[in-house]
C-alpha cells in the first residue's frame, strides 16, 4: 500500500556541521493526525518543515503519495502549512486571504467563489469575511489560517504550534475543533507541539523526539503507559522512576533490585539478569495503603515500597500526594478522592503498591 | 525636583536647536519679499512686495536684474532626482532582499556599498570626471552625475530597505509558497505591499539625496548644469533677492513632496500595517 507521507532515514545538517534530525523514519497512513512531540530543539520544526520544503534535506527520502519530493520547492509539493503566528496576510481582507491560494491554480471563478464561501461558512467566517485580519480574535484568526490552507486541499497539513499563541481556554475548544475538522475531512493532519496535553488530546500516533532523534512512536494511551525509553518516561505524564539491576526476569515480568526493595514490572524488550534498568510507574498506577509493619508483599503480581506521606493537595475530585521516601527523594502519587478518600494525614507511614502490569522496566 | 532643572534646560536646547534648523529660512524668506529691482539682499526690508517672485516668473519689466538661469535646470535637477530616485530604490529593494539570506562574502558586500555614501563627494565627482576623460567618455548631467548620484544613494535606499526587512516577518511569505504561490508572484503580491512604505522612505531619500547634490555633480556633470550647480554659479555674480524667493519655493516644494510621502504612508500603513502586532503574538 502507498503511505501518504513516508519519511525515510531523513537527515538535517545545519550549514555549520550541527545535526538537527537524525535517521528520522515514518509511515504515515492517509487521514491519520500525526504529532512531533519533544523540548523546543529537538528537531520536530525542522523535520516538518523540511516535509513543507522550507528547510533542505541533508540525506534521505520524503515522499507523499509514493511520490518522491525531496527536490520539489514549496509551492509545488502538495502540502500547506499553518503557523503559529498565523502568517495571514494583513494587508487582504480574510475572503482575500482565503482565496489567495486559488487565485494562482487558475480555478474559475465561479468554482472558486463557490469553493471560498463554503471553506468560510465551514469555519464560521462569513460574517466577517470582508474585514481585514489584524483586529479579528486570536480563534477567528486560528481559523482564517485553516480556511486558507485548506481550501487548496492540500494532501497534508502542517500545522506548527498552531495553538501556542491561544490562551489557555481557547486553546481546549479549538482543539477540539481542529480534531473533529480533521475527522470531518480526512486529511492527513501532521502537528508539531511541545505540550503533551495537546499531543496526547488530538494526536492518533504521537512522535516523541529528543535531541534530533525519534525516541517513540506510539498511539497516546501506549505512550503514556508503555514508554519505551527513559527519555519518554520523563517527558511524557508523571512517572516515578527507580534505578536499580535486574534480580530476575522471566515471561516479561522483570523484577529490579532497587533502593526501596524489589520492584516488578513488565519490560519491553528483554533484559538480562545483573544488567541495569529502570523501573516507570504512572503516578496514577500507585495505591497508597496503611503501613502495618507488614513486608510489602511481592505475591501475584504487586510490588511495594514504603513512605511517609508529605502533603496532599486537593484539586476537585483528584487527589495528590507527595510521598517522601526513605532515601530522601519524594514521588508524587494520584488518584481519584474515593480512592484515597481522607484517609492519610501528612505524617502517616504509608505503603505504596502498584500492579507489575502498571509499570514498565526499561533497560539503562 | 530633577524635572524642575532639567525642563527649561532641554527647552531652551530645543529652541537654539529650532532657530539654527529654520533661522536660516526664516532670514531668506523676509529678505525674498524686499522691494524690487532697487532693494538688496539686506536688512532693513525698505518695502514689502512680491517683486522678487513675479520676477522668477519673468512678471515684471525687464531691469538691469537678469532673470534666474533656472528654467533647464531646474528640469535636468527633477529628472536626473527621478531616474537616481528609481534605479537606486530598485537595486536598494533588491539588494537587501538578497541580504536576508547569508552569502558568501555578504559582510565584504555589505561595506561595499555603504562605501558609496562614506566616500567623499569630491573624490567621487573628480575621480569619476578623470576615468570618463581618460576613457573618452563625455560627461553630462544624464550618464556620469547620474552614476555618481546613483552610487551616492543607493546605499540610504539599501539601508532603509535591510531596516524594513530585517523586522519582516517571513512567514507570510512561506505561507504563501506553502499555498501554491511561486516565489515572484508571492513577492509582487504579499512581500512588496508590506514592505511598500520602507519602500516609500527609500525614495524620499535617494530623491532628495539627489535633488540637491552638489560635490559629485559639480566634476561629473559636463557642460549642463543642474540646479544647485546654476544657484552657486549665480552666487558667484552677485546676489539679488530673487535666489531667495527660488529658495523659498523650491522648500516648499519640498515640503509638498513631504506631505505627498506622508499621505501615501498613512495610507499604506493603515492598509498593511499590522504585521508588527502579528510578529508580537509570535
């Protein structure tokens, strides 16, 4: 089967020797909503904007459709980019912005015309059509941007941080405009954030990237529950992370030595017995149980490690609390009030539990 | 308590600043409205009158006071400004158009150019007088003093315009391309508005610059003069009221121009402005 866009062992050298993306491999199916996630520097931008043909390709392969467009300029590749600061064009009306792509394809005017109101109605601009961008909302103006690029119909679209510049509640309810656009139209949408939230909102796979490299490549929900790397367990939710070396290992459950006893959990890849690895358990995977003087238990599948709790912070109906451990380090454990309830007072010994198939061991 | 010291010191910098910037003028206009053909270039004013005027204008009986030799002039002055004014913005637009992407060599270049405004006007004027001699070129106003007074402007219009574009935002016009949208056309029809009222300061420059350029013309025009070359030349003879009624119009000429660019320039900025407050979001 053909991908829509494939990027295969891509490559950025900047002019002065420093690489940007390194072996950057991706298959992406038609209508999928793709998101480069990563720290600011990590190379998402550059990647998506070497796919727009802003940015030239050091080594390796793009193509869209089975098509190779590595050598293709911009206005010939059948992308369209959406910027965080919208880029609309001040000196045209917001009709005249939408319409700009289409003057040049030599459409005629009446399907155009027609093309440009429906892209307008679709996103709610009709009424302010025949104004000029500059004193427009921040959504309106998120909106002209779509409506400009997407009524060439592009195969793709690039969207870069398009919500950065949105405050807080704006940004929820375009997103959830942007995700139910996206479905409505099935196109390919490839997004480039720096907040896990909107990756993990929008996005059906999600490209973790860290110093030019692909870390990941997950669906939200694996990512956040099956980092495979340390750097994703860091970056991505609110993970307790122990060092430790493998004590055993047998049918994918890998058991760690660590400073707060043995821990288990289920590794990706296969470790060796006596190697060192790390243990990623979710902050909403731990229970926090009474100490009772008891040994935490490592039978049918739960481990434990003990505390003391620090404080606890209530939002609404979740709960945080930071424990503080033994070797002077604290954690941060969530969960639902009716599970924790009132039960804990700062003070309170405490025993952490968690189930091996809620943690991961990664190697390293 | 600062203020209080402070504030008539700046005062009355601002007025001596004021009087030595219009003194000058002010003293020409009382003196273009002596009395005429008896009355000189001093004070006191024997008779207000419009003589001085109606003489540039040939209105008065003919007087022992030649007419101002400014007509031709005057003309080869505004077009040569013209010509120097186009082509100097035209290679300005461009040539900084080509610094915003770093090239080899592009610090060498850049003191090139502004070399042609650093240079003294005379060297330039003889120097260029000299090479046209020895390659057998002849000298008028419209070849040689042209290319002197290009050169000599081009680097304020090339400054003005690496100004404007340095704080353009070029995402508009990666926007543009990513729409389908060539390069030329997404200059023409996104990166030139934007940029227009730089564009518009380029001109006023080179054309003012150019209008009254006295050093590098004086060597290079040949025989025809320009017009500040023919106000010196009658300087030289002896000086009648007259050259200051001229001065008082061809200011006010100025003037006009200036409210013709600031007209223009309120209506692009109000047409295409905003981009700065879009560069802020960013």
């Amino acid at each position: 089967m053909t991908y829509d866009l494939q990027l295969s062992h891509v490559g950025k050298v900047y002019d002065n020797g420093t690489p940007a993306v390194i072996d950057f491999n991706l298959d992406v199916e038609k209508g999928e909503f793709i998101a480069f996630l990563g720290p600011s520097g990590c190379g998402k931008s550059t990647t998506l904007r070497m796919v727009a043909g802003f940015e030239s390709i050091s080594s390796g392969d793009i193509l869209i459709k089975g098509q190779r467009i590595n050598d293709l300029l911009p206005e010939q590749r059948p992308t369209s980019m959406i910027f965080q600061n919208y880029a609309l064009f001040p000196h045209m009306t917001v009709r005249g912005n939408v319409n700009f792509g289409l003057d040049v394809k030599g459409v005629p005017a009446a399907e155009r015309d027609r093309k440009v109101d429906g892209m307008l109605e679709k996103l709610g601009l009709l009424d302010v059509a025949d104004q000029r961008p500059e004193r427009l909302s921040g959504g309106q103006k998120q909106r002209i941007a779509l409506a400009r690029s997407l009524v060439v119909e592009p195969d793709i679209l690039l969207l870069d941080e398009p919500l950065g510049a949105l405050d807080a509640n704006l940004r929820k309810s375009i997103q959830n405009e942007l995700k139910l656009l996206q479905r409505n139209l099935g196109i390919t949408f490839v997004f480039v954030t720096h907040a896990q939230s909107e990756a993990l909102a929008l996005s059906d796979r999600i490209v973790v990237m860290n110093q030019g490299r692909i870390e990941q490549i997950s669906a939200p929900y694996d990512l956040y529950t099956k980092p495979s790397t340390l750097f994703t367990a860091q970056f991505i939710g609110r993970n307790t992370i122990f060092k430790g070396t493998v004590k055993h290992a047998e049918g994918g459950v890998v058991t760690l030595n660590t400073d707060h006893g043995a821990l288990s959990g289920h590794a990706a890849k296969p470790l060796s017995v006596g190697s060192n690895a790390s243990i990623v358990i979710p902050a909403e995977s731990i229970g926090i149980l009474p100490a009772n003087g008891e040994e935490p238990q490592n039978a049918d599948g739960t481990s434990g490690f003990p505390g003391e709790v620090g404080s606890l912070q209530i939002s609404g109906h979740i709960v945080e609390v930071t424990i503080n451990l033994p070797t002077g380090e604290n954690i941060v454990v969530a969960g639902h009030e009716d599970k924790f309830g009132r039960r804990f007072k700062p003070g309170d010994r405490v025993l952490m539990v968690f189930r091996s198939d809620g943690a991961t061991v990664i190697g390293g | 308590m600062e203020s209080r010291v402070l504030k008539p010191v700046l005062a009355v910098y601002v007025g001596l600043f004021i009087l030595f910037l219009y003194g000058p003028f002010i003293v020409l206009t009382i003196l273009s409205f002596q009395q005429g053909p008896e009355g000189g270039p001093q004070f006191p004013i024997i008779e207000w009158s419009t003589y001085w005027y109606r003489h540039i204008f040939g209105l008065t009986p003919p007087s022992r006071v030649a007419p101002l030799p400014f007509g031709e002039s005057l003309i080869r002055s505004l077009t040569l400004a013209f010509m120097t004014m186009v082509t100097s913005t035209v290679l300005g637009v461009m040539s900084a158009q080509a610094f915003r992407s770093k090239f080899k060599g592009s610090g060498f270049v850049f003191y090139l150019i502004v070399l042609g405004m650093m240079v003294p006007g005379v060297l330039t004027g003889l120097g260029t007088a000299l090479v046209a001699n020895t390659m057998g070129i002849e000298r008028h106003w419209w070849s040689t003093a042209f290319v002197t007074h290009v050169v000599y402007t081009f680097p304020f219009a090339f400054l003005v315009m690496l100004a404007i574009l340095n704080r353009f935002d070029a995402s508009v016009e990666e926007a543009s391309w990513s729409l389908g949208v060539p390069p030329m056309r997404t200059f023409r029809k996104v990166t030139f508005p934007l940029i227009f009222p730089g564009v518009l300061s380029a001109m006023l420059f080179a054309f003012t610059l150019s209008y009254d350029e006295f050093s590098r013309t004086l060597f290079a025009s040949g025989r025809d003069q320009t017009l500040p070359l023919a106000i010196y030349g009658t300087f030289a003879v002896e000086i009648h009221p007259n050259v200051f009624a001229f001065g008082v119009l061809t200011t006010l000429f100025s003037f006009s121009l200036l409210t013709v660019y600031a007209v223009l320039m309120t209506m692009s900025v109000r047409r295409a402005g905003r981009a700065a407050i879009q560069e802020d979001i960013a």
